[in-house]
C-alpha cells in the first residue's frame, strides 16, 4: 500500500500544471496577505503620518499609552474624557458636510490611539451596530450607572429577544446564547492585538489555496478516464480495492502539505511585520458583543481546525466527482460554482434556514469571525456555528469518500 501512495503521491506532485497552480497561488496568498502590513496606516500627535512598518511602531506605542485593565471605572473615564473634549468648542469644527467633528489636532493627540477603543465600546450603547462613537458622545453618564460589563449582557440578550424578518431565537437557543457570553472573563484586558485584527480582515482569502488544491486534484479519476488509463488499472489485481484508497491517500497527504505551506506564508506574512503580541486577549477587544470566551490566539487555533476541516471536505466532494465526471474540467467548475456562490448572496441574518445555510457555504465557512449567535437547533441539541462547521465537513468528507470509492470501483471500461 504504502508504495502505491507514494507513487499516487509523485504523480500528483510531478505533474507540471499542479506545481504552476501551487506556485501561482502560494504568490497570490502571499501577496494578499502581505498587503494587510503594507497598507497599514498611523498617524503621531504631531499629524505625520506613516505607512507599513514604520505605522505598526508608531501604533504599537500609541496602544501603550491606554494599555490595561478595562475595569467599568477605567471605561466611564473614558466616555466622560470624550465628551468634555467635545463640549468644548475650542476642539470643534463643522466639516465639510454640516457635521460637527473634532478638530484634526483633537484627532492626532487623543482620538488616534483610542479610536479603535472607543468604536467598540460605543456599541454596547448603540441601539444598532453603530460604525463610530456617536453614542457615546451623548450618553448620560448618570442615568447609564449600570456596570459597564452588565449593560454588555443586556444589549446582547436585546439581540436574542430582537425579531428577523419574523424569526426569533427558541427560548433553549437564548439560553445557550446567555450561559456562552457569561462564561467570558472580564473585565477585559487592553493591549495591542492588531496582529491578529489584521488576519482576520483577509482570513477568508484562504479559500484560494482550497480552489488551488481542488483544482490539482480534480483529474485524480476524472484525468483516468479521460486519459484512457482506467481500461488498464480496473483490470488489475488492485485496480478496484487498494489503488483507489491510495489515491484518496494521496491526494489527502497532497492538500494537507499544499495548504500547510499556504497557511505558514499567509499567517507568517502578518505576523512578521505585526508580531504575536495580543495572543493572550479576549476576542472582545475586536468585537464587544461576541459571546465567545476565547483568545485571540485560541480564536486562531479554531479558525485553523476550521480551515482544515472545509478542505478535507472539499477533497472529498472533488474525489467523488471525478469519480462520477470523466471531464477533470467539469468537476473543477462544480467545485468552484459550490465555493464562490456565496460571495453573490447575501446573508441578512443569523436566523432562517437559508441563512444557516450560506453561513456552511464553503467561502464563508473557512473563516469564523466569532462575532454572529449562530446556532443549529437538533432537538434539545444547540450547536453553534463553528463546530457546525466541523461536523458538516466531516461529514461531507466521509460520505464523499465512501461514494467516490464505490462509483470509481464499480466503473465499467469501454
């Protein structure tokens, strides 16, 4: 058997335009990620600005400054800091829109180290997901007492009592929702975290190594057939049995070492201009009202599992229809139709069967932004969207690779 893989295994990797696709799209990746740490922009106290590597040093001693415990004291600091600089109008302007805006120098020597802050805290106050600080600014500090981390509570349980185009959470899914976001630690901790930030904003650009790689396994039966091949492997002594659990050996070893290298160079290109700092902090930081009680560094490691767990199932649904398909080119625009038709649909809720659905959707599930209460409702079992993700994909797996088998055993040479 072991023999069989292994000459599986160099067909796959010998073969001229699978190494040009691995190639192309290990340069795609690269670059695409690499671009989150070149684009990357800071502005200092005294307004210059500073673009790439320098603007991650700038910005990682600006988060200095306001690093710490977000205790509920050390927040209402925070917002009361905010509004007296607006009421003052000596740092005030009407922009070019008839808004009143804070004066550029207001900007440099405050709002630029905290903005990202304050935006995110601005949204526990927000009667929708406000984009900026406008709550904030006119939030009455003593009607507001409520302990910063129980108004957090509430606006998330608004969110589950909240009606979606006519469907709500079962009283079971608010529950489970409840105990989650309870199960978080607080208060939080600040500190620089855009390392991870900045992956996850191109997190989902992954899904190029899944269509590389189904694209260079796309004729593992499909390319026999097509070739002619089949007329002699089927018809030998273990044509049917142990040659076509090699290839799905192979071609799982195959995915399995190609994409490892592309998520080495897509998370190693962040990393190395942003460096691993903020691994040890909660997911709140990015996003406040997330239930999850996890890191960002454990965050990744999930995202990671996912990622994987959406390629084997992928390399199973491509092995079962070039099994099925004799055209290597038709299995390729299946698998490419299934992975990119979520990218022209749109997802308007995390309720609703089709939404549920979309969110599995190969290019949305690859990357979990921890962010959504998705839930699937088994009976008395909830599961949430990432391990949904899982059990889907291994499922998908598992089933392909069955059928793939069989319809490729029981194949009739012409």
């Amino acid at each position: 058997m072991g023999t069989l893989v292994r000459f599986e295994l160099k067909k796959l990797l010998s073969k001229k335009m699978n190494i040009i696709v691995i190639i192309v799209c290990l340069i795609l990746i690269t670059l695409l990620f690499s671009m989150v740490t070149q684009e990357f922009y800071a502005t200092d106290k005294n307004g210059k600005s500073y673009k790439g590597k320098e603007a991650i040093s700038v910005r990682k001693e600006q988060i200095k400054e306001i690093s710490g415990i977000l205790t509920n004291e050390r927040i209402m600091e925070e917002i009361k800091k905010l509004q007296d600089l607006r009421n003052d109008k000596n740092n005030i302007i009407t922009n070019s829109d008839g808004e009143i805006d804070f004066k550029r120098e207001i900007y440099n020597e405050y709002l630029n180290n905290r903005l990202n802050l304050l935006v995110n805290i601005n949204r526990v106050y927000a009667s929708y997901d406000s984009i900026y600080i406008n709550e904030l600014l006119k939030l009455d500090l003593e009607k507001n007492s409520k302990d910063f981390y129980e108004t957090r509570e509430q606006k998330i349980e608004e969110k589950l009592n909240q009606n979606y185009d006519g469907k709500t959470y079962t009283s079971q899914e608010k529950e489970y929702w409840k105990e989650k976001s309870n199960n978080t630690k607080t208060p939080f901790e600040y500190e620089f975290y855009y390392g991870y930030s900045n992956l996850y904003n191109v997190y989902e650009m992954l899904i190029i190594g899944v269509i590389a790689i189904c694209i260079c396994l796309a004729s593992v039966f499909a390319g026999e057939y097509q070739n002619g091949t089949d007329k002699i492997l089927l018809t030998t002594k273990y044509g049917k049995s142990k040659d076509v659990i090699a290839k799905i050996i192979a071609s799982y070893i195959f995915a399995t070492l190609v994409f490892t290298i592309y998520l080495i160079f897509a998370i190693g290109s962040v990393f190395l201009m942003f460096g691993t700092d903020g691994g040890n902090l909660p997911i709140q930081l990015s996003n406040i009202l997330s239930p999850y009680a996890l890191t960002f560094f454990q965050s990744l490691l999930y995202n990671i599992a996912i990622s994987y767990t959406v390629l084997f199932g992928m390399v199973g649904l491509t092995l079962f229809l070039s099994s099925k398909l004799k055209n290597p080119m038709t299995v390729l625009v299946i698998d490419i139709a299934i992975i990119m038709l979520p990218v022209f649909l749109t997802i308007k809720s995390a309720l609703g069967i089709f939404n549920k659905i979309l969110f599995l959707m190969p290019y949305n599930a690859i990357y979990s932004n921890f962010a959504q209460m998705v839930s699937y409702k088994f009976g008395n079992i909830i599961i949430d969207l990432p391990m949904m993700t899982i059990i889907t994909y291994i499922f998908i797996m598992v089933i392909a690779l069955i059928c793939a088998k069989k319809t490729y055993s029981k194949h009739q040479v012409e």
